[in-house]
C-alpha cells in the first residue's frame, strides 16, 4: 500500500514548489540528454525539468503507486517509473540526476551519493534539495507525540529524526567525486492559512506514512496530541496566519 497522498501533498503546492525552482535555476547544464527526477511524486516539477530541457529525455522516478498515478495524468513529454531508488543506478550514464525534497527517505547517505555520482556523464549533475530541519519543533513533536502514547511500538522505528547530514558531511562525501560544487541553504517563510495548517503540512509529508501505520482510533488520538503541540510551538497571529519557518539544504555536484 502506498503511504502518500498527492491530494494532501499538493495543499502547499506553491509553497513546496519554489525550493524546487530554486534548485533548477542554478544548474549549470545548456543541453542535457538525458535527466532523472529521482522521487518525482506528483511530477509538476518533472514537468518543469521537460520545459526547460523540451530536447531531452526525462524520466521521473518513485516508489510510491498513488503518487506516479497523479504523475501520469500530467500532460507531459515524461517518463514515469515505478521503481525503488535503494540501490538504483541509471542504465546508460545521465546528464542530469535531479530530486527534489526526496532522498531523505533513503539511508545511507555516504553510499548513496557516490553511487549516484557514478551515474552520471563527464560534465553532468547531480542537483539535490533536502529539508534540513528536523530539529524544528515540527519534526521533534512528531518523535515526542510518537514516543508518548500505545502507538510507541509501531511509530518508533519508523522515526526518521536524522536524515540529513551537515552540509560539510556532504562536501567530504561528494568532492572526491566532484569537479564543482555549489552548496547553499534557504530558510523558507511560509505564511499558511486555516486551521491548523502546519499538521496539515507535515500530514502531506513526513507525517503522512506514520499516521499510515496507525489505525483510526489511533490515528485520531495522535493527531489531538500532535495538534495541541504544535499549535504552542506554531502560535496563530492576530490576522489568523500561521508562520512556519522552513530550513532548506541544497547541493549541486558537477560531475
Ligand atoms: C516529498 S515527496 C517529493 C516529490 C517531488 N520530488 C516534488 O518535489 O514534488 C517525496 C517523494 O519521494 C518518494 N520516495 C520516497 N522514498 C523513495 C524510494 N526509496 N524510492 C523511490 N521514491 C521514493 C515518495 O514516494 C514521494 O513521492
């Protein structure tokens, strides 16, 4: 069964594509061949990727069914494969190996991105954006409503509370690799709206596969607990806008 859902997914839409047309504006590729969006999800931004580069082969890959589904019904000149990226390699060398707010689902960083850099031609990319806020109240409320109530034996070891590296783990990982790279990091402002707009954001994503693990009662029950946390952590303004703070890491290898 696949644990995302694109309907809650793209409720921040905007807010979730601008990291990923942050990222493409600074590839430095002219005429890329052949490019991969590894987690593609829903596939606007693969989509994105075939506008700038309409001569090239674009092929969007995840893991998730219900997600390619959305995918697919996009008019574009794409690709959609389902496939699980732990242990993926490109069959003929890429131009590009782009993802966007996905390879913090995959272990194992420190295999993972060589692997991938051995994808790719002389001259190609591998352009990634990852969430690097798991320290946010966000994130650490997920692991502290997880631990506290009956769920604690489903929940736990699915926590993933650490995903990401620090940006110097990823320059000793990737430079032996490298020719270039370009490395920044974006805190987005998000200004949300509605009730309880941030536990309407994590359910879109890091949330969303744990509450899939939860029966109803359960899944009512955390939410209540997670609710009440986040909504200290994450206090409504005066105009009814909620503010959320989004710390982003971006990497970009030159191969
Ligand atoms: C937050 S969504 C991002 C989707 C898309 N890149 C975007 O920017 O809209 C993360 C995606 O990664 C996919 N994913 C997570 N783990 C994966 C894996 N091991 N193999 C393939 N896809 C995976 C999920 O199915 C999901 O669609």
């Amino acid at each position: 069964m696949s644990t995302w859902n694109p309907t809650q997914y793209l409720r921040f839409g905007n807010e979730r594509l601008q990291p990923a047309l942050d990222l493409l504006a600074r590839i430095p590729l002219e005429d890329p061949s052949i490019i991969y969006d590894l987690g593609c999800g829903t596939g606007i931004v693969t989509s994105f990727l075939k506008e700038r580069w309409p001569g090239a082969t674009v092929t969007g890959i995840d893991s998730s069914e219900t997600m390619l589904e959305r995918a697919s019904a996009l008019d574009a000149e794409v690709t959609w494969q389902q496939q699980n990226l732990n242990g993926w390699n490109p069959k003929i060398p890429a131009d590009l190996l782009y993802s966007n707010a996905a390879l913090h689902w995959l272990d194992d960083h420190d295999e993972l991105f060589p692997r991938l850099m051995t994808g790719l031609n002389p001259g190609g990319v591998l352009a990634v954006q990852m969430p690097q806020n798991f320290s946010a109240p966000t994130h650490e409320l997920i692991a502290k409503t997880a631990r506290a109530g009956p769920w604690r034996e489903v929940l736990e070891p699915e926590l993933r509370e650490h995903p990401v590296l620090d940006f110097s783990a990823y320059y000793d990982i990737l430079s032996p690799h490298a020719t270039r790279l370009d490395f920044w990091e974006i805190t987005y402002l998000h200004v949300l709206q509605g009730d309880d707009p941030v536990v309407e954001w994590t359910k879109g994503s890091i949330l969303g596969p744990l509450l899939a693990l939860l029966n109803d009662g359960d899944k009512e029950a955390f939410l209540q607990s997670y609710r009440e946390a986040i909504s200290k952590a994450y206090v409504r303004r005066a105009d009814g806008s909620t503010l959320l703070p989004f710390r982003r890491l971006f990497l970009i290898a030159v191969k």
